[in-house]
C-alpha cells in the first residue's frame, strides 16, 4: 500500500463513469481496472453523499459487504463472501479492518470522518496483509496532508435530535519538509429505542474524535507518514427484541436453561406484546451502556533505494479500552440481566494492547517487467476481558464470571511478483506466506465458568486435570497464484487461486478442558479457505458514454470452519467455538456505472451468494460436561441475493452553483442469523428488506458553502440487522432493529 488514493481522483471516480479510481489492493498503487482481484471502492464523496458515518451504514455503499450485528446495534462485524463471525466466539473475524495499512481489530469504533477512501478486498488474504483472514480486508485511508492551506467544515443536524460536526484543517508547515493536518468529529444522538422497564431510552451516541497527520520530506527519497488517531465512543446500545419463544412442549431434555419458559409463563404472552409494541420501545431489565477509547497510531516511512527499489516500514499500535453492558434476551425477566439500576452495570469491560511491525522491500527487476514485493511482519496483541453476567438472575441465580488475558504473537515471511510475460498482454503473480501464530490464555483467579464453584476434576477424563495456561502455536503457509491478461487498454481478464487461514485458539466461556472442542475440549482448529476467482474489468464508452463494469465468480472451500454452538456446561453459560469440516461457497457479483451526460451519472451492483455447508456434523461439549452432537445447516449473515442502484444528477443554477441530487435503493433477500437455524435454534431467519436514501443539495463548484437535505430510509422500513439463536439455551431467539427514518439538514465550507 505505498501510495493512497489522491482526493481529485476519487472525487472524480465518485461522480463519472470516467474517473481514474487509484486501489492498493496488491500494496502498490494501480488503476482499479487493471488490479486482477475483487475490490470496490468507496470514495471521499461517496460518504459524505451518503452520510456515512459508521460501519452499519458501510454496507448500503459498498458492493457485497454485509455489516452485521449480535448483540446490539454497537456489536458489529464484517461479513464478505459467506465469511462471518459469531457473538460470543473467541475466533478472530474472517474480515479485516485496517487504518493506513495497520490491522485495528474487529468492527466498531473505527472514525468516519475526514477519510479519502475505503476499499474493500474480497476472498482470502495470506500473501501480502498483516494478518491472515478467510473472508477479505476493509481498507480505510484516512486524508492525506497536502501542501496547500485549505480544510473544511461540515455540520449536520436531524431527526432524535442528531447533532454532527465535522471538519479538517491543512497547513503546510515547510514546503518539501513538513506538511500537517488535523480534523475532528463529534457526534451526539437521543436513543432510537423507549425501555418502558427504567422510563429511559437507549441507543443514545456521543462520539468524539481527533486525527493528527504529519507528513515529513514529501518529495523526498525519504519520507514518513505519522498518523495519530483518537476516538471515543459513549452513550448507550440499542437491545435485541425477542422474535421467538420455544413452546414449553419443545423444551430440550437436560437443559437447565431452556426451560426459561417455564419458569416464566408469561415469556410467550410477553413477545407477543413486543411484537405489536414494535422494536423501538421495550421493555428490558438491564442498562444498556456501551463506551469505548481507542488510539490509533499508523507510521509509514519509505526509502528510496534507486528508481526501481524501494525500502518500506509500517509500524502501528493500537490501544483501545471498551465497555459493553446490555441485555441479551430482550425481556425483563432477568434470564440474562446484564445490569441493572440498583447495582449498576455489569457485562463485558476489556482492554487490548497491540503493537505490529512491518518491513518490506518494493521495486522491479527484468527491465521492469517483474514487479516484486518480499517483506516480514510481527504483532504482539495482548486482549484483558472480564466478562460479567447474571444467567437466570431472575431466579436468584449468582453472577457467573469469565475473565483472562489471550495473547497472541505473529511472524510471518511473505513474497509475491507479478511477471509480464511479453506474450499477448498475459501477466502471471505468485505469491506465499509462512505464518506463525503462538497462542495463550491465561485466566484470572476470579474467572468461573459456572455460577456454581468450578469443578475440580472431569469425570470423563483419564487425568481430571484442567489445563492452565492453555497455550498452541499454529504454523501456515498461504498463497496465490494467478495468470491475467490485458485483452485491449479498456479490457482486463484474469484467474486467480488463494489460500489462507483463520488462527485457531482457545474458548473464553468454555472449561479448560484438554483437547478440541469437536472432542469435548476447549481448543478450537484454524480455518482454511481456498477459493478460485475469475473476474473482467472493463473502463471504456458505449458510444459517447463513460462506462465501468467489473464481473467476479467465484467458488471458495473452508476447512475447519469457526462456528459457535451456544451451550449449558456444569450450568453456566457457555459459547463454544467448533470445527464445522467443510463448506462451500460460491457466487458471482457485478458493479457498474455509465454517464449518459454530462450532469448524470447511474450505476449499481449486484451479488449473488450460494453459501453452504458439505460436513455438517459436530460433536460439542454439553450440559453436564457431556458430549453431544449438532447438526450446523444453515450458513449465517450471508443472503442469497443484495445489491444497490444509485443516481447522481448535477444541474448548474448558474456559474457559480450547483444543484446536486442524489438517490440510492439498498436490497437483500431473507438471511439467517444462527449456524443451526433448521435444527437446534429455528425461527432465526431474517427477512430480506429495501432501503432508499436520497439527498438534495446546492453548492459553489470548486470552493464555498453548501447546503443539502437528507433522508435515510425514507420509507421507514422495518428491518432487523441481526441477532443470537439462544432457543437452544433459553428457549428463545432475539434480533436486533435497523435504524427508523431519519432525516437531517447540512451545512458546510470548503476553503
């Protein structure tokens, strides 16, 4: 990733089919349509326009990207190809999300303001990220210090009193030594949801954040790019809604936690109320307080060794402290009671510390007809979770409380080349990555897996010992090879093949029990996926009229899938990550967009997703300590079908100003939320929904002030953004809303 996207060309891109759309997705900078794998691209404009401002707003801009949540609106993950992660899994996510090529985490907190692109990377990533990922890489590059004296403000105000501020500053402190720029945000909103239990309302945001970026000898053989980054999150997080409750007839033999509707006869009558009350107001018994402070520090230096070699650092660290307290049955019976009023707020309080260090060296070879990149890379994450709950409180049921520190050190030894061949166009790339991953966890004194005293001794083991600490190292190779052809200037077609992998480790809510979890241990395998890719990409004219298409079809193997089964051991709440064998995924995703003139421009995309497991059947640890078996069917957070149509018409009022209207429809068909959605946890089925968000807005045409109007969901379409498929443990299921109709004004100033 040497170079980011320049702002003109990505507003360009946003609003011309002609545009010149500058991607890293191989970490070197190329032309999206001459890059030979699946990435979309979301520009600067592009989320301005659509009022993005975090990821649950992502997926409505970015082609095939699924944002999903669990367990409230603020527990969100990434989902790419059928590639996803569960709520209460200590699996790592199949997507990655990276800030100036540093790998921050999962989903959630991450600043949307002041970015100049993000791009989204489809498939296994082994050969040239820092971390191994099955599913893809979400990509946000933040603005870039330029040598002019300019910013901006923008300033927003809508619907539940939404408040948002935004703006940038850019001063070249001494041409061709130091350039800086500094922007910030700030963000407050009432609660979508009335909780009738307190008389308050959650779903409440108040945000802030601030960026500093200092660029040193920008057009030297020298240069180093710092990025400091800190945001905090507050307020409160909307809660599930009950969608489901087990008849007591269909109560599942030995679970003490399934019989939650018989002791509380009136969990059906209750969901019933809820559902004719709708999913903004509810009645639960827990606070639902969410918080998170998060430093974000990306540092690039690079060297130039000679016209055609390169010498590249990236260091990053990532600090970052968090909070969540909620309730996870969406009822104010106290089956699960995260908090309350009288003793405060209980849940998940976290803190994670990671420091990664990347050197690689660039260049050509061959009289440039062979691009290559070698590089090596080290992180150390250390994660501190104490995780508090009272399971059945309702029944007078103790706290249970799990609480350790995983670890995690990665190495890993990478190189890929791309050889132009001099035979019709053709190119071929080659790529492989050692990886090795050390694991550890390390419980506190306090951590019980039951709210009952830990068991000293299995029965069902030889030995009776648990393990402490529980430690692995996982070992991979991962790779890609590809062949690509530049039919004519306007036409690229290409094949590749990838591997990678997921780490494996060890389960948080689960006994320290020796072995895999497949075998009734606490150990879980590292996923593998291999896909094969072939795609076209074309930029040219239909006539006199600017014209993007890109095609992808793909087909994609996993191994070892990570896929959690929520369960009763030694009566605690447990959710254990299993190895489902195998699974199958294939599709085929198109985007696009055309310029009929020049004041319009339309396009879309649309993503077909044949997701499935081949070797379904999984032996789990259960209730008691015992074995027992799950059948996984159905394949979660991935709909069969999404897609967008958008338009974009810019009309001038007169020389000085523009009238702009934008409009986009957001679709997906029914998806389910559980691995078991036939079998052990029914009714976990999404239905499908359409979104339409339009603005209207007139501006100075180069540099001024602007105003515009917006509207997000403007139909007001009820929709369920996700959920847990708890009927197995507590005799229901819950999902979680999407955001009502909102509207808002903005105003801003380009100097």
């Amino acid at each position: 990733m040497a170079t980011a996207q320049t702002p003109d060309a990505t507003d360009a891109a946003s609003s011309s089919a002609g545009g010149e759309i500058i991607v890293t997705a191989q970490r070197k900078s190329e032309t999206l349509e001459k890059t030979p794998v699946a990435v979309s691209v979301v520009s600067s404009k592009a989320l301005a326009e659509q009022a993005v401002t975090s990821e649950r707003d992502l997926q409505f801009a970015a082609p095939g990207l699924t944002v999903r949540a669990s367990q409230s609106d603020n527990q969100l993950n990434f989902s790419l190809r059928g590639q996803t992660v569960d709520v209460y899994t200590s699996s790592l996510p199949s997507v990655l999300p990276y800030v100036n090529e540093v790998q921050v985490g999962g989903a959630g907190s991450t600043a949307f303001y002041d970015l100049q692109s993000v791009q989204v990377l489809k498939g296994p990533q082994g050969t040239l990220f820092g971390r191994n990922a099955t599913g893809g890489a979400v990509l946000f590059t933040t603005a870039k210090p330029t040598d002019q004296f300019e910013g901006y403000a923008r300033a927003r105000y809508g619907r539940f009193d939404d408040v948002q501020l935004e703006g940038a500053i850019n001063v070249p402190l001494a041409p061709d030594v130091a350039l800086l720029r500094v922007a910030g945000v700030y963000r407050t909103r009432d609660g979508l949801q009335k909780n009738l239990f307190y008389g308050n309302r959650l779903g409440e945001i108040d945000r802030q954040g601030v960026r500093a970026s200092l660029t040193l000898f920008p057009n030297g053989p020298f240069k180093n790019e710092l990025m400091v980054d800190y945001y905090h999150a507050g307020g409160s997080s909307m809660t599930p809604v009950v969608s489901y409750v087990v008849p007591v007839a269909n109560n599942v033999p030995g679970n003490p936690f399934v019989t939650s509707n018989v002791f509380f006869p009136d969990l059906a009558a209750f969901a019933d109320a809820q559902k004719k009350r709708g999913p903004f107001v509810v009645d639960v018994d827990s606070v639902g307080k969410h918080r998170t402070n998060k430093w974000i520090v990306s540092n690039i230096s690079t060297l130039d060794l000679g016209d055609d070699l390169q010498l590249k650092n990236v260091f990053g660290y990532v600090h970052s402290k968090y909070f969540d307290a909620g309730d996870i049955d969406g009822t104010r019976f106290g089956i699960d009671g995260r908090g309350n009023e009288d003793t405060g707020a209980f849940g998940g309080d976290g803190k994670i510390r990671q420091v990664s260090e990347e050197l690689q060296l660039l260049g050509k070879a061959l009289d440039g007809r062979l691009d290559f990149v070698v590089g090596g890379y080290y992180s150390n994450s250390r994660e501190h979770l104490v995780n508090t709950s009272f399971i059945l409180n309702g029944l007078g049921l103790p706290a249970q409380i799990n609480a350790g520190t995983t670890t995690s050190k990665t190495i890993a030894g990478y190189g890929q080349a791309t050889l132009d061949t001099g035979l019709a166009g053709f190119k071929l790339t080659a790529g492989l990555r050692y990886t090795s991953e050390k694991i550890e966890f390390v419980r506190d004194d306090v951590d019980q897996y039951s709210p009952i005293a830990n068991p000293a001794w299995i029965p069902f083991y030889a030995d009776g010992r648990f393990i402490a600490p529980q430690q692995d190292t996982f070992k991979k190779l991962s790779w890609t090879f590809g062949l690509q052809n530049q039919v004519t200037s306007d036409l690229l077609l290409y094949a590749n093949t990838r591997r990678s992998f997921r780490s494996g480790g060890f389960n948080f809510h689960a006994p320290p029990t020796p072995g895999f979890a497949n075998t009734s241990g606490g150990e879980f395998r590292p996923e593998v996926a291999t896909d094969v890719e072939m795609g076209a990409k074309y930029r040219g004219y239909a006539g006199d009229m600017p014209v993007r298409l890109n095609l992808a079809a793909y087909t994609m193997w996993i191994k070892n899938v990570q896929r959690a089964n929520y369960v009763a051991i030694y009566d605690g709440l447990a959710g254990i990550t299993v190895n489902v064998p195998k699974a199958k995924v294939s599709g085929i995703e198109a985007d696009g967009n055309i310029q009929p003139a020049p004041w319009l421009s339309m396009g879309g995309n649309i993503n077909y997703t044949d997701a499935k497991f081949t070797s379904n059947r999984v032996a789990v640890l259960g209730t008691g300590g015992g074995t027992s078996f799950a059948n996984f069917d159905t394949y979660p957070d991935t709909p069969k079908w999404s897609g967008a149509v958008y338009a974009d018409v810019t009309v001038p009022a007169n020389e000085n100003l523009d009238v702009k209207l934008h409009g986009d429809l957001f679709a997906q068909t029914s998806n389910y939320f559980s691995s078991t959605g036939k079998s052990l946890n029914p009714h976990t089925r999404i239905p499908g929904y359409a979104l339409a968000n339009f603005r209207l807005g007139v501006e100075q045409k180069d540099k001024g002030f602007s105003i515009a109007a917006l509207v997000k969901n403007a139909f007001d379409k009820r929709y369920y953004t996700g959920g847990i498929g708890f009927a197995s443990l507590f005799a229901l299921n819950v999902v979680i809303p999407g955001e009502p109709r909102t509207y808002m004004v903005e105003v801003g100033y380009k100097f």
